[in-house]
C-alpha cells in the first residue's frame, strides 16, 4: 500500500491507496460471479423462457455411449416403429436418447441418421448440415432439425437402383 503523503512521519495508508486495495481483493471475487453468471444464469434464463427448466434437462442427461450402425439387410430397420408420445418426448431419458442420436450423426461423419439405424425403435430422426462435411464437402448448410414421428404420405411406385 502507498502512504499518505507525509511518508517520513506517517505509516498511514491513505484512503485511496485502502479503496484500490479493497477492490483487489475483491477481484477474485467479482470475477468469479461473472463467470458463474454467464455460464449459469443466463443460460438457465434463456432456456427456461423456451418453455423448459434448463437445470433439470442438464442434469437429467447420462452420457450415452453411441452404438454401432446396422445397416440395409437388418431385418428390423424395414419394420414400421413405434411412435413417441408426448411425454416421452419431453423424459430425460428420451431427451439423452436425442443427443446420442446427434453424436452418432457426427461421429459417422453423416448429414442425418435415424434413431433405428443405431438401435433405438422410435420414429425419430435427425438431419443438417452446419459448416463443412467431410463426406458432402459440396452441400450447402441446412439447419439442424430433430424430426419425431415423422409420417410417409405418399411414395412412389418406381424403384431406386439402390434399393
């Protein structure tokens, strides 16, 4: 701490000098508010006001090992699936389900991937492109979207030479 003017006679810090003092010490502090606001608060704030409690849903979610792909030829990916319900949609189960489903997408250097292609039997799919892609360097972005129960209306009755 810097003294007050007199420095020969006095030891005495002066007001100044003690209120830059108290403000270092508080630093650490402040600092650390700081980052617990922005990394909590307004995500929590933000996330809450699209109509969900953000604390719940990331504390809810286990880290989900991504499976193994099954390919065409796998008898159970022809089958129709079962629908979600809206329940189910908004368990934390089914919500750690879905980020597995993105990390399988992006792991499998794919532009989408439905949930049967790694063995969860749900109408549900994710697709986009954000950035480049290895595999589809000339696609444009396209947003990112989770598809539930997803329904064909109309198919066509000519055939796909990969099919």
């Amino acid at each position: 701490l810097r003294s007050c003017a007199c420095q020969a006679m006095c030891r005495t810090p002066s007001v100044r000098s003690a209120r830059r003092w108290r403000a270092m010490q508080t630093m650490p502090l402040l600092a650390a508010a700081v980052l617990i606001y922005s990394l909590i608060v307004l995500p929590v704030a933000h996330m809450h006001l699209q109509g969900f409690s953000w604390l719940r849903f990331a504390f809810s979610r286990k880290n989900r090992a991504v499976p193994p792909l099954r390919y065409m030829g796998d008898s159970q990916l022809m089958q129709q699936q079962r629908a979600l319900t809206e329940s189910e949609i908004k368990s934390p189960d089914v919500q750690a389900n879905f980020d597995m489903l993105l990390t399988a997408m992006q792991q499998y250097g794919g532009i989408g991937i439905a949930a049967p292609q790694v063995g969860w039997w749900v109408r549900a799919m994710v697709f986009g492109i954000e950035g480049k892609n290895k595999r589809y360097p000339q696609a444009k972005n396209v947003p990112l979207q989770f598809w539930i129960n997803p329904e064909i209306v109309w198919a066509s009755q000519d055939k796909n030479w990969m099919w």
